[in-house]
C-alpha cells in the first residue's frame, strides 16, 4: 500500500517542539527577512513564513523594499542586519530583480546569520562534508521527512531532477553524505526516464506540472515532489500524482509535502543560529 507523506503533520511536530523550546527562552530568537519588489508568490511565501514565526514566538522583520532599490542600498541593509545584536537570522527572499546581483547579495549576509545556508561560506562546508552553521531548508525538510518514515538511504539509487542551488544540488550533497548513490538531472539530461526507471527513490525539483508519469516509475519507488506550479488557481507539483501513487511506495503531495517542511526547518535554522550565537557570548 502506498504511504502518502504527510508533510504538514510532520512539520506540525517539528514546529511544536520548537515553540516548547522558545517559550522558555527569555530572549526569543530573531529573524530577519529582506523582501524586494512585489512578486506575488514572494509575498505569499513571506507572509506565511512571518505568521509560522509569530505562531512560534519567534521574532520577525520584515523589510520591504522598492523594485528599484539599488544593489548598494540593498547591500547597506544587510550590512546593517549583520551588526544587529538583536537579529540571528538573515533571509533574502529570492528571487531577486534582474538589476541586482544575487551572488553578491547572498555572499554579504554574514555566514552565522545565514538562515538559508545559502552562502559560499556555509555551502563550501556542506560540499567538503564539513558541518555548516545551517543546511539549506527545502533539501533539508526532504531528508527529514524521509527519515521520519524510516526511509533508509544508505545504497540507494537516487535521481535528483534539477541542479539549482536552493534545492537540487544540496540536496544532491545531503543524499551523498546518507550515502545514496545520486544522479543529478536537468533540463540537458538525454533519457530520463531510463535514469527514473532504474531509481529507488526520485526527487523532481522543477517546476514542471506532469513531468513525472506512472510510466517513468518503478513499483515500489519514493517520490518527492518539490515543485511547486499554479495553475487555474489549484497549486500542484511535478509529478502526476493519482496515476504514479498507484505504482510506489511512499509520495509526497503538494501542497502538504515539502511545503511545510520548507518552513519548518527555516524556524529550526533560526533557533540553532540563536543558540549558537548565544553559545558564542555573542
Ligand atoms: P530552478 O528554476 O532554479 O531550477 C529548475 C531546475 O530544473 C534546473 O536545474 C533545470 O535544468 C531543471 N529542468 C528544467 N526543465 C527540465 C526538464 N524538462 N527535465 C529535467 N530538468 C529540468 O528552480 P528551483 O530549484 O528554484 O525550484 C524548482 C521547483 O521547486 C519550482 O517549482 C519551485 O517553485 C519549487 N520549490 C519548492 C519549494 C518548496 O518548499 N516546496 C522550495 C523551493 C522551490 P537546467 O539547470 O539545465 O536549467
């Protein structure tokens, strides 16, 4: 029988035991969120990561700047961010307008504060099997996830099915580190479905509703499904979820798969980083 992976339920428990542990803190940990422009989604996916901290008694900012601010400006408010005693935790809502350069915005936010884990600092020591001051978060919830329904890794085949930077390639570097065999796809990979057919477990990160059929999957595989598509105003992921539900093992749904998870590990990563800058005297 196919196990449906309740993403919200295993966020819920996660976030639970956080708010137990904040709500003893005198001091409460802080996060900070820089927001450019008006993208809808971004709003959206500021909006809900605000109300999750406020829910958890975390503290949270949000900085609201204009489309046009300039990369200096933008620059200037992060610098600041960094030097805040009160602030722990620092997130630049992606994505970015063309004017600005991501790589030197995310490169400015100090790698103790880097909520994300998203810089070359935090990154580089994933990569070299070294430990971060935090994982990147979507990659992150996907591990946990699996691992809260007992998902051994280990010898696995798995195919990651995008290589950004937010999701597929350190997702690739965390699959490693459970020693899972990983092949990383894209949009340049010949034949996917014979690396999908072949796959333990299969992760699609792009962005592509239906890009993953019953056909591509083997009996009894995992699916996670990180996509995330809108359309006619219903949100759905990448993979076809009725008919490749029928085939495997375990799948996750959108929305209430990796979703939640996403949040709940940028409120995990915003109390380890508290407590260790406490650790720090800092
Ligand atoms: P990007 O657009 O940065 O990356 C997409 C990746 O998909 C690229 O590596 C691209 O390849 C690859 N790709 C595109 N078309 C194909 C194809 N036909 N076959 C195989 N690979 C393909 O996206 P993100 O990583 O930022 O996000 C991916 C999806 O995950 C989006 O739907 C996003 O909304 C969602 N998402 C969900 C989150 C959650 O919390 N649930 C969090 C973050 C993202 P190439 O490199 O060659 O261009």
């Amino acid at each position: 029988m196919t196990v449906i992976m309740d993403g919200k339920l295993t966020a819920e428990k996660i976030t639970a035991e956080i708010k137990t542990e904040v709500s003893a803190l005198t001091v409460k940990p802080k996060l900070a969120v820089i927001k450019v422009g008006d993208n809808p989604a971004s709003q959206i996916y500021v909006r809900n990561k605000q109300k999750k901290a406020l829910e958890l008694g975390i503290n949270s900012v949000v900085l609201e700047l204009p489309s046009n601010v300039s990369e200096e400006n933008l620059l200037e408010q992060i610098y600041i961010l960094n030097e805040d005693t009160d602030i722990n935790a620092v997130l630049v809502q992606l994505p970015l307008t063309e004017h600005i350069n991501k790589q030197r915005i995310i490169e400015a936010i100090e790698p103790i504060k880097d909520v994300d884990g998203f810089t070359s600092f935090n990154f580089g020591r994933l990569a070299l099997g070294y430990q971060p001051y935090t994982f990147p978060c979507t990659p992150k919830g996907i591990i946990r996830l699996m691992d809260e329904y007992n998902i051994n890794l280990e010898g696995k085949k798995a195919v990651v099915i995008g290589r950004s930077n937010i999701v597929g390639k350190p997702l690739s570097l965390l699959l490693q580190r459970q020693n899972a065999t990983v092949i990383m796809a894209h949009s340049k990979t010949i034949n996917l479905k014979e690396h999908t057919l072949s796959a333990d477990i299969i992760v699609s990160a792009v962005g592509h509703p239906n890009l993953i059929t019953a056909d591509m999957v083997s009996e009894g595989a995992v699916i996670i499904d990180v996509g995330i598509n809108r359309i006619d105003n219903k949100l759905i992921g990448d993979v076809d979820f009725n008919t490749v539900k029928e085939k495997v093992s375990f799948i996750t749904p959108v929305p209430g798969g990796i979703g939640p998870m996403t949040i709940a590990m940028l409120m995990e990563n915003t109390l380890e980083l508290y407590k260790f800058q406490k650790s720090l005297g800092l």
